[in-house]
C-alpha cells in the first residue's frame, strides 16, 4: 500500500450490512477502531437518509454519507447537505408512465423523504424487494397517486423503480434508457436513476474535494457492479467475498463476506500496512 489512507468508503447493502440487514458487531469495533486512529469512514450508498438513519443511531462516529448513489452527499455531525444533484421535474412523468404500464412500484426520494403508494408498500415481496418490507413500512410515506406526488416536486434526488421480473425490468429500461440520466440496474428487478453523470464515484469524488484530499488517498470496499466505478477510482479497491469474480478482479484485495465481518477484516488490512 503506497501511502496512508485517509478515507474509507463503504457499501451498505452486501458489504456493510449482513443478509438479514444487520451489521455484525465486530465490524462495529473496527469501524471504530479505524476513526481512533483519524481514518474517516463514509458510508456510500443507493439509500436515501431517512433509510440510514437506524444505522446512524449504531454507529455515530460515521460522519458522512455519499447516498441517493451519489446524488446527495451529507454531513451528519453539522447536520448539513454538502452537495446535491437531482433529476429534474421534466423527467418524473415520463418515469411514472413506464412503471404503470409494467404495474411496478415506484419509489421518490429526497432529502427528507422516501415516498411510495400506499397500494404497493403492503406487498414487496411481488417485486423482489421482500427483505426490505420492515424498513419500507418504518420509513417511507405512503401516498395514494404517485403521479400526482410527483407534480408536488421541483426536482427528486433519486427515483427507483421495482418491477415483476427482469424482463420487464429490460423492457423497461429501453424504453427510458434516451433520457439524460444515469441508470442502475439493482437487486434482482430494480432500475435506479439518479441525474445524469450522477454516480457513487461522482459523490465520492465531491466528497474528497470537499475534505481537500485527492481520490488516491481514499479506499473503498464494495460487492456489487454499481460499485465498480468507484472501485476503479480509489487508491484502494477491496471486494466482498460475495462479489462477482468480475468485481473480485479489478479489486486490490478480497476480503470475506458480508455476513461474516469482510467489511472489518479490511478495515483492519488498511490499518495495519499503513502504521
């Protein structure tokens, strides 16, 4: 390892959390381990912050967020948005027809709010999203028409759409993939959008500058393909032992998996070759 890292991102979903969406208590010792000794750790993300926050109440010495898959990059201690970048207004409409005509739930988020229809909430496990039905209930807001929600935004910082199937994920995708915005396809039937050029390494990146530190001073551990961009950009790469062999082949290390403490066993590898 060439030079001190100064910043550790990680990824929640696969990484970070467990399967069943908890994080291992030996990774909460590292994490802390890590910011006694001044290594940041951030937390980089397609969740949107109300979706965070029972996470944030375990582990308060995670200071920043790089969440909405860069879209909104956030500082917990001042209580502060560092950076933002949405989809426009235009563009809702038009995201809200593809869905209705799949059936497939939509999902709004900004900064203080995960919204969604109050007909599709009750029963996520039609699309794929099952393991997320607690926090769903806990956290979002249930609306009745979600194309008459989304007249009531200017502008959404994140936009999700899960489907019945990967088919009509792909079918779906076609049909909005001319708008200028970034796509992400996700779990098994989800299609994300943020703006364009919007990405978790464009979020980190802002997030660098913003602690006037270059990338290359900035590790990042991660297990998916919407991680790659990041991974390809950091001075450290480190996969998941769940991570495709793809994703494991452009990684500098390969820790264990996400149900058994990977994320603390890199943590601690960058700790102890930059003493």
């Amino acid at each position: 390892m060439p030079q001190p890292y100064k910043l550790i991102a990680v990824d929640m979903d696969g990484t970070l959390l467990q399967s069943d969406k908890t994080i291992h208590h030996d990774s909460i010792t590292d994490i802390q381990a890590a910011v006694e000794k001044g290594i940041q750790i951030v937390y980089r993300t397609g969740r949107a912050l109300p979706e965070l926050q029972s996470y944030v109440e375990i582990l308060p010495m995670v200071r920043y967020a790089v969440c909405y898959s860069g879209a909104i990059v956030y500082d917990y201690k001042a209580d502060k948005c560092i950076c933002r970048t949405e989809i426009e207004q235009g563009y809702i409409e038009r995201i809200i027809e593809t869905a209705e005509k799949y059936k497939a739930m939509v999902h709004f988020l900004t900064e203080k709010e995960s919204i969604v229809a109050s007909a599709d909430v009750t029963h996520m496990k039609d699309f794929h999203m099952g393991v997320y039905q607690t926090m769903f209930m806990e956290v979002t807001r249930p609306v009745e028409d979600m194309r008459e929600e989304g007249k009531l935004h200017n502008s959404l910082a994140k936009i999700n759409i899960y489907f019945r199937s990967a088919k009509e994920r792909s079918r779906g995708y076609e049909e909005l993939k001319h708008l200028p915005l970034t796509f992400t396809l996700a779990e098994e039937t989800s299609l994300e959008m943020t703006a364009q050029y919007v990405t978790k390494a464009t979020g980190l990146q802002h997030l660098a500058e913003y602690l006037n530190m270059p990338i290359s001073q900035v590790a990042g551990i991660g297990d998916a393909d919407n991680d790659r961009d990041m991974l390809s950009k950091v001075g450290f790469s480190v996969a998941m032992g769940n991570a495709s062999d793809d994703i494991k082949s452009h990684c500098d290390l390969i820790t264990k998996d996400n149900d058994h403490n990977g994320v603390g066993e890199a943590i601690q590898y960058i700790i102890s070759n930059q003493l």
